[in-house]
C-alpha cells in the first residue's frame, strides 16, 4: 500500500497524466516525486519525458544521466539517453547506450529502432534498412519506423517506394517538419510538384516560422522557377536561422538566378565565413565563381579564377568530377596558355534538383553547370545536393 507521502504515488500520478498527454500536470507530479525522494531514479526520467513531449529540444540529459546513477539497470532509460544522443547527431554516443539497453531489454522494438536511425545518420543503409524492417515487425503501431524506412528510401532515390510509409506517418503525426519534408521530397521526385507545394502550405499556415520547412519550400519553389517566392521564404529562413551554411548557399543561387550577381557574391562571402567543410568551401568555391564570371570585370574574373584554382586544390576524392571538369575546362578559357578569348558568361536558371544520399534529411542544392564547346563562357545554373 502506498502512502500520501510516497514518491511511487505521485510518479504514477504523473504517469496517468503523461498517459493523457496532461503534460503541465504530468510534470507537477514528477517534480512532486522527486522532492519527496531524491533518489528515486524513475522521477527523473519521467520528468526528462515529459520535458521532451513539451519541447523535443530540451536538454534532458543531466535528468537521465541521474537517473542511471541511481539505477544502472532501468533499461528504459538507456533507450531514453540513446533517443537523446540521436536527437544530438552523436550516433556512436547511441551506439554505447544501445549495446547496455539490449542486455536489459532486448525484445523492445525501440531498440532496432534506434539502432536504425544510428546507422542512418551514419549513412550505412542497409544496416538502417534492416533495423527499420525489424522494429515494424515487433510492433506496427511504432510510427517513427514509417519515418524511418521513407527517409531510407529517400536517400536510395527509390522515392516512390518512401511515399506509402512517408503517408503513413504523417496521416498520424502530420505537424512533424521532418515528417514533411520528407514526404514533400518524395512528391516532388515523382513530378508531383503540386502535393509538394501544397505539404508545406499546409505545415506552414498553422505555423509560418519554422526554418526548416521556409528553407525547404525556398528551394522547391527555386527549383520551379518561381524565385520572388523562393527569395520570400529564404530571407524568412535566414532570419530565424542565420548562421546556416545552406541558406546562405540558397540565397546566393536565388539572387543569381535573378541575375543580381553582386548580392550573389556577398551571399556566397557570407557562406564562405561559415563553411566548415571541405566540400562546403568547393561548393563556395563553385558558385562564387559563376557569379563572378557573370559579373564580368577584371577584378571579378581574376576572383573567379582564384575560385577556381582554389577549388581545383581540394582533395579530389571531395569534388564532385563535374565541378574538377568544370573548373579546368573554365580556368583554360580564364587563363589560356596563349591567346586570350573573349568572355561572355551568362548564368540562366534551369532548376533542377537530384538528390544523393547524404546523412543529413534535407540535402543542400548546388547548381551544375553546362558549357559550350567555345571558349565563350555559358554556364546554366542547375539546382542539384551538396554531395
């Protein structure tokens, strides 16, 4: 029997309402058990619970560290920390807490799930593809496992394939951005530009200010053709996020594409000040150097071929062989070894957007450039991911 005055009481109080998605009263309950007993493990993982289900950002991570000081053995709360480390992109930090959780709880169905979604940020995904399959079998009802195997099949480019469990999870969670996202890729890659649209429509009339999903949207309505939107949502993007290489990057192709080559340029600066990468700097490298070929003048034209000498630099294993082409084909016209030709470089938007797999949900484009067999420099944008 449990008294007034019981920790025990008041954590399954807490658990009624963290049932009933209560989560104020939930939390009251939690922090009520914890102030009777201290010590009491499942407090503080209840309480990083429902912590969570308010905000997915907060960090609980001292309040499930705690809880297994007190209780190496409380299995759900290696599986709690492992989420958390996923949350984090620390797969391998994952990886720890799985190994211990799969000792204490080994038929739960969150245990291949996180394990799937490790492997994925990884990027190995057949071992993702695998886990993803065996939590569904262990439980149907696990709705990040639809959200899982449609990413998977995204990133294969088997986007047909990610539709039905892409549609499946946002029939039940239809406010998660990443959910989203996901399925608006999975349209637009089937030439289903219109549910696309209309899947960020949706998301962002009940919320408009949500970074991911503008910078999302952004680029699909460049892709199109339709750059005063997509410059709306990215300037949008860019304020609520503005330290974000991608967006910097997108904003650049945007003004490009509208032929304001010198905003361009300070785009692309500001990008620079931000890349981290080697592939992010050739990316800079890249598109600077088309702008500034567009521009046209002496000052300009020697800073498009530093660009791409600079690109040229890099390891090669890093550079997409288009971009090497490109940049010598572009670099003898610049620089020839005898006569010099006349430049005339152009940059015509013609959107487009292939994506490869890559670890992160929402691929960043990077234009491909075509050129003529002359010497005349005629590069058309194209809007493809950052590898």
């Amino acid at each position: 029997v449990l008294s007034p005055d019981s920790a025990d009481l008041f954590f399954y109080v807490g658990e009624a309402h963290y049932n009933l998605g209560q989560w104020p009263e939930a939390l009251e309950a939690y922090n009520q058990a914890i102030t009777l007993n201290d010590s009491f493990a499942p407090g503080y993982w209840g309480r990083a619970r429902v912590q969570l289900a308010q905000d997915p950002t907060t960090d609980v991570l001292e309040d499930l560290t705690k809880a297994l000081e007190l209780d190496p053995n409380f299995g759900a709360v290696y599986l709690a920390r492992a989420a958390y480390w996923l949350r984090q992109n620390e797969p391998e930090l994952a990886f720890q807490d799985l190994e211990i959780a799969q000792t204490l709880l080994p038929e739960s169905a969150l245990l291949p799930l996180y394990l799937g979604q490790a492997y994925f940020q990884l990027g190995e995904l057949d071992e993702a593809f695998a886990k993803a399959n065996l939590a569904k079998e262990l439980d149907l009802t696990l709705l990040p496992t639809y959200l899982l195997l449609g990413q998977i099949y995204n990133q294969r480019a088997d986007y047909r394939l990610a539709i039905p469990p892409l549609e499946t999870y946002h029939l039940y969670v239809p406010e998660d951005p990443t959910g989203i996202n996901a399925l608006a890729v999975a349209y637009q890659m089937t030439n289903q530009t219109d549910k696309a649209l209309e899947m960020y429509d949706k998301a962002l009339a009940e919320e408009d200010e949500i970074w991911d999903l503008r910078y999302a949207r952004g680029l699909l309505h460049l892709e199109i053709g339709d750059t005063d939107a997509a410059l709306d949502d990215l300037v949008v993007a860019n304020r609520l996020n503005p330290n974000n290489f991608d967006i910097h990057i997108a904003l650049g192709q945007t003004f490009a594409a509208q032929e304001n080559y010198d905003v361009a340029r300070q785009r692309f600066n500001s990008a620079e000040n931000l890349a981290e990468t080697e592939i992010q700097f050739a990316t800079v490298y890249y598109q600077r150097a088309l702008v500034l070929e567009a521009l046209g003048d002496f000052a300009a034209l020697q800073g498009a071929e530093q660009d791409w000498t600079d690109l040229l630099a890099l390891p090669e294993d890093m550079i997409p062989e288009e971009w090497r082409t490109t940049a010598q084909e572009h670099l003898l016209v610049l620089n020839p070894p005898t006569a010099t030709p006349t430049l005339t470089p152009s940059i015509t938007p013609s959107p487009t957007r292939t994506p490869t797999p890559t670890r992160t949900p929402t691929p960043t484009r990077t234009p491909t450039v075509t050129r003529t067999a002359t010497p005349t420099l005629t590069p058309t944008l194209t809007i493809t991911p950052t590898p």
